[in-house]
C-alpha cells in the first residue's frame, strides 16, 4: 500500500535537512552581493534595500557640498 503520514513526513523531514546543509557556512559573500549601492564621491558601498532617505542622510552629512544626485546618481527619476 502507500504509506502513511508518519512515513511522508519522515520524507519531507529528510528532504528538508539536505537543503538546509547546502545553506549553512558564511554569509559574507551573500552580502558583498547585496551591497549594489555605491556613493560616487566616497565610493562607500551601501546595502541594495538601502532607502533614498539614508542615500540623502549620507550626502549632506559626509558631502555637503556635493549635490545628492552627485553621490547618488540612481536617485534622479
């Protein structure tokens, strides 16, 4: 016959753990990826869900006298 719930479930367990061993280790190339923002005047890298607010607060603190679209250039609609 098919097998029972307890049986798919130790299935789908196992299935599970072989996908999460491929996961585990460092993250660190996984966020030098997602690092996709750069300020053209410093060239600090910034995280790609990095809000246009923080991109402003960046360029009037450390470029006051460089325009924000200067550091940003991406930021121009």
């Amino acid at each position: 016959m098919g097998g029972g719930n307890g049986q798919k479930a130790k299935m789908a367990r196992e299935r599970n753990m072989e996908k999460n061993k491929a996961a585990k280790g460092s993250q660190l190339e996984t966020n030098k990826k997602a690092m996709s923002i750069q300020c053209k005047v410093c060239m600090q890298t910034f995280m790609c869900t990095t809000t246009e607010v923080k991109c402003r607060e960046h360029a009037e603190a450390k470029h006051p006298k460089s325009d924000v679209y200067q550091c940003f250039p991406h930021l121009k609609k």
